[in-house]
C-alpha cells in the first residue's frame, strides 16, 4: 500500500473514531439493556430447550441404567446371601445348644418327677433310708434284680427293703462297698410274707420270674378279687407291717396273680430303708413258711 492509499484511509477512519468515542457511553447502556432483554426471552426458551432435550434423552439414560441398577441388584443379593449364611449359621449353633437344654430339660423333669413320686413313700420315722440310682438291671430268664449306686459306705446291707414311692420293689440280696444288688419281687427266688388288706388274710408272695408273682399258702376258703390290695404282713421278721406290695388281678387255676404297685420295669431310683429296728419287735410267724426270704 502506497502513501497515497494510507492516507485516505486515515481521513475516513478518523470521524468514526471520533463518533465512537463520543457515543461510547450510550452504546454501552444500549448494550446493557439489550443483554436484559435477551436474557430474559432466553429463560423461557432455555427451559423449553431443556425440557425437550431431556424428553428425548430420558429413554436413553434409563436404558443405559438398567444394566448398573441390576448389576447394584445383584451385589445387593450377594451381600444379603452372605448375611443369611452367616445368620444361617448362628441359628443352627444356637439350635443344637437349644436342643441339648431341651434334652437336659426333659432329664431332670423325668428325674424330678421320679423323686417326686420315690418320696411320696413315707417310711416309719423309727427306721433309715437313703436315695440310690439304678445303674444296672440284670434282668433275664433266670433272675430278676437290679444294681444301685449305694453300698456299705452309704450303711446299705443285705436284707434292707427297696422301695418307691408306690410300694415294695425288692430287698437289697448282696451290698457291696460302692454297689447293691436288689432282689425284685418277682423274682423266683423271692418269698414275701403279705396279707390282703381288707380281710386280712396272710399269704406268701411267690415270684416267678414273671410280671405278676403269685399268691401262695392262701387259706382254702379264701376267694380273693380282682383289686384287692395286697401289703406286708411283718411276719418272719423281714418287713414291717402295711408296706404296699400291689393288687390282685387275676385268680385262675395257675393261682391268685399280683400287680406290684411299682413299675418294675422302669425304675431309675429307688429308695433303701432299713427296717432292722422295727422287724426285730415283730414276732415271727410259727404257722406260716413265711420266714421267706427274698
């Protein structure tokens, strides 16, 4: 560009530099006031750009949000899972340890229910006893007895009565320092010297090895019946009078059968009493066989 050139531009140039800078003040307060208006025709048409935009994303981001949410699905049913077989196992512990509360439970009712009953038995207060469990039953075809946990330590001797709280079981046949040895009713080589309760007529308790010792050495014109109680006689010197042996259940010819009062066959404790004291203040019986000895 030539010198000539520069300076026409200069001349043109010159009254707009000028009209600017005097109208500078104004263009800018216009300015202003333009951006005003602008700005608020934008806020209308802002939201209403915007609600369409998201109108037409919202599909989309739900689509692409349904993989992370089943994926936090997932993760929170693995965190759950292994909650459950944690807590899973915490129950089956504290099941087992109720369980064996349970069966401890179950124990100790049976064994107080079986104290319960050994103790509704009241013996003379003239005579001893003491409380011993059965450990052993030597049951079987030939013999009928038990073994107990009580023995000359605890005073236990031969001849003593075993009882429960329903009536006689047995008498103690051999004691030993920690053990006995009870020789039941029933057993065929037990002899007991009874009478029926109501007529008072005496016989002897014979075993058999059966569950219903019979009755022997009855009176001929005695007909006992079925229910009639059956209890010590005291004579022979081996028990004392009135102790509850059972009842009759049946008189056939094979004899007049006993049910002893106590279960015989289910005895967990039984009670051994000393009747030394009283037996020697009774007479023996010089009619009867009844010096029998169990």
């Amino acid at each position: 560009m030539n010198l000539r050139s520069k300076s026409s531009v200069m001349r043109v140039a010159a009254p707009l530099k000028v009209a600017v800078q005097r109208f500078a003040l104004l263009f800018l307060v216009v300015g202003a006031f333009g951006l005003m208006l602008v700005s608020k025709a934008e806020t209308v048409v802002v939201e209403r750009v915007s609600a369409i935009v998201i109108d037409v994303f919202a599909p989309i981001i739900e689509f692409s949000s349904r993989p992370a949410a089943g994926f936090n699905e997932v993760v929170r049913s693995v965190r759950e899972l292994a909650a459950l077989r944690v807590e899973n196992q915490r129950l089956r512990r504290e099941n087992i340890r109720l369980l064996a509360w349970q069966e401890a439970a179950r124990r100790l009712a049976a064994q107080r229910l079986t104290l319960e009953k050994l103790l509704a038995f009241k013996p003379d207060p003239r005579s001893s006893y003491i409380a011993a469990r059965v450990i052993g039953d030597s049951g079987g075809a030939y013999v009928r007895s038990l073994l107990v946990n009580a023995g000359r330590r605890d005073n236990v001797a031969k001849g003593q009565a075993v009882v429960t709280g329903q009536g006689l079981v047995g008498r103690i046949a051999r004691a030993g320092l920690w053990s006995a040895r009870a020789l039941l009713i029933t057993d065929i080589n037990s002899r007991v010297p009874v009478m029926l309760e109501k007529t008072r007529e005496r016989a002897i308790l014979t075993g058999d090895n059966g569950p219903y010792p019979r009755l022997t050495f009855l009176p001929g014109n005695v007909e006992p019946r079925p229910g009639d109680r059956v209890v010590t006689s005291g004579h022979g010197g081996v028990f004392p009078p009135g102790l509850p042996v059972g009842r009759v259940v049946a008189n056939r010819d094979s004899g007049v059968r006993v049910q002893p009062f106590a279960r015989l066959t289910t005895l967990e404790f039984v009670r051994i009493v000393n009747y030394a004291g009283i037996s020697d203040e009774i007479p023996a019986d010089s009619t009867g066989d009844g010096g029998g000895v169990l």
